[in-house]
C-alpha cells in the first residue's frame, strides 16, 4: 500500500532534527503540486531510510480544495466539524493515512507550529529532537 503524503513542487529547508532513530526536515515556502496549499511541512525519515515514514504539516484553510479532498477520502463535508475562521489545520501523514489534528490560526505560526510538530513527534517516536 502507498502512503498517501502531500504533494508538493518545492520547498526550502528551515530546520532539522535528529530523534533517537529518525531525522526530520522542517520546510517552509512550500509551493504546492496540487489543491492543498502548505504553509509548513515536517518530513520524518527512520535511520536509512529514503522514503519518508511521516509528514506533519501546516494547511491552509482553503474550503475549496478542502471539498476536493474530502471527496478524494470519501468523506462528507457534514461529518466534520466547522473550521470557519481557522487558517491553519493541523495533520499528520502516517501508513494509516492522513489525520486532521486540529484548525488554528497558531498553526500559521512558525514557532507555534514547530513547538506542537515536536511534541506529536516526541510522543509518536519515542525520543526527544535535537536540532542539527
């Protein structure tokens, strides 16, 4: 099975960390390949590895490619609670999909956001970052 991950055309390195057995890649100016645009992404990578394992990232609030994407997951709009208001959302990419975390407009902050990403990373890995 193909891990679902954002798609992007380019973006530029601001940061990385390393965990206990992975490293991480904090990008900015994402330029998107599709709908969803990203104003932040964090890419995980286990030791070796050359495929990513995760991504957290920072989506705008589009509602436009927000429909389009919940029709791609099968998902109905009305199932879900409203964002109005909220330019950024919160999501995590794993080999179980893509999870929505959350809207706030914090996560348009680049330091809000990194704070948060770090924290799921921390719990989700198992070791805490340092910067490299």
């Amino acid at each position: 099975m193909t891990m679902y991950v954002p798609l992007i055309k380019s973006a530029v390195p601001r940061k990385r960390y390393r965990f206990e057995r992975h490293e991480a890649h904090f990008l900015e100016r994402v330029v998107p390949a599709g709908s969803i645009e990203y104003e932040y992404i964090i890419v995980v990578f286990g030791d070796g590895a050359e495929q990513p394992l995760m991504f957290v990232t920072s989506e705008k609030n589009n509602p436009g490619a927000n429909l389009e994407m919940l029709r791609e997951l099968g998902i109905e709009q009305n199932e879900l609670p409203s964002t109005e208001g909220q330019s950024h959302h919160l999501c995590l990419f794993d080999a179980q999909g893509h999870h929505n975390l959350g809207a706030s407009d914090d996560w348009g902050d680049a330091t809000k956001f990194e704070a948060r990403a770090l924290q799921l990373l921390t719990e989700t890995l198992g070791s805490l970052p340092r910067v490299i």
